[in-house]
C-alpha cells in the first residue's frame, strides 16, 4: 500500500507548483503568494520556502531584482552609499591634511582618526570591493582582514615609488597618491559591482 503523502510533503510541492506559474523574485514575494495562495501564515510559508532553498528544490535570490539598469541611476541608491561614504572619507582625510596644522589642539586629533583610517582601511578596502564586489563573495571578517592587510601593503609600495619620483617620500604628494589610488578602486569597484548585480538579476530562477 502506497504511503500517503504528508500535510507538510502536500504544501511544499504546492509551493514548488506556485514557483513554476508565478516566478517570484525573490523569498519575499514567494512568501506573500504562498500566504495569500495557500492560506499559510508568514511563519509558516518561510518554513515551507527555507526547507525547499535548503534542499535545493527551489532556488530564489536573497533580495529583489530591482538593481537599476543604468550607472547613474545605480549610483545614486542606497546600493552604493559605501561608493560615497568611502570617497567622502578620502576627500575630508585630504583636506584636513592640508588644512589643519599640527600643532592646532585639540582639532588635530580629528586628523589623526581620519588619516588612520585613510591608510590602514580605504585603498585596502576598495581594492578588495574591486576584487570581490558581492558580499557572498567575502564575509564582514574576511573582508576587513583583507582590507588592513591590503593597505599595509600597498602604502609601502606607494612610498617606494615616490621615493624615485622629484616629488619623493613626503606629505603631500602620499596623501594625493593614497587618495587618487582610493578614488580609482572606488570607482573600479561600483562599476564591477553594478554589473555583478545586474547580470545577477537576469538569471533564471531554478527549481
């Protein structure tokens, strides 16, 4: 005698049904067809949904395929507010270099922060984001390891080509080059990163 299919076998294969006729984006959308479709509530439509991702039944995207089609439109959404926050941080680290003179208690230790993190973090952290654009690519932990020990790399080597510039090893012409090095990966970075994300969004969902 066949075993009868259970109450939880029964949902998930309606669920698997509901992924073929509607094409939700993502586990979001899924979750409010199943609830709306299946009479579920939110608990347990997300069960239902995470056991079928877990077991490879169904593949959805973590968020929503609204990644805007044009770079400037991209540029200016949330998505890229690291872009900005990164090249502000650059910017003002330069101008206070410039700006606020050493002896200028107790102001100079905001020159100090800032110059801290403009070498220790930044040309680390945007050659990485370069490199690896996503956040499945890396985890938090192992990109801000790689970001010190990127910028601990690369600010010897930029001191040692100034060495034999006419410029040579001094404050101006580091924090110029730390900066334009900063800019450059930046930008390098969002564009990788849109372009992941958008031929991300073009791929089919798999079930």
């Amino acid at each position: 005698m066949a075993k009868k299919p259970s109450k939880d076998s029964i949902t998930e294969e309606q669920i698997i049904q509901l992924v073929k006729k509607e094409n939700p984006e993502n586990v979001e959308q899924l979750q409010k067809l199943a609830k709306e479709k299946l009479s579920l509530t939110d608990e347990e439509a997300l069960k239902h949904i995470m056991q079928l991702i877990n077991h490879e039944k169904i593949k959805l995207k973590e968020h929503s395929q609204q990644t805007p089609q044009s770079l400037k439109t991209y540029i200016r959404s949330s998505e890229a507010y690291w872009f900005w926050t990164t090249t502000s941080l650059a910017i003002a680290t330069a101008i206070t270099v410039f700006t606020v003179p050493e002896d200028a208690y107790p102001v100079v230790y905001i020159r100090y922060v800032l110059g801290s993190i403009f070498v220790l973090g930044l040309p680390g952290f945007t050659l990485i984001k370069a490199l690896f654009p996503t956040k499945k690519e890396l985890d938090t932990i192992e990109r801000i390891a790689l970001s010190i020990g990127l910028s601990l790399a690369i600010v010897p080597i930029v001191g040692l080509l100034l060495n034999y510039t006419p410029w040579g090893i001094r404050l101006t012409p580091v924090t110029l080059s730390l900066l334009a090095l900063t800019i450059t990966f930046a930008t390098a970075a969002i564009l990788r990163e849109h372009q992941t994300k958008k031929n991300e969004a073009k791929q089919p969902i798999k079930f």
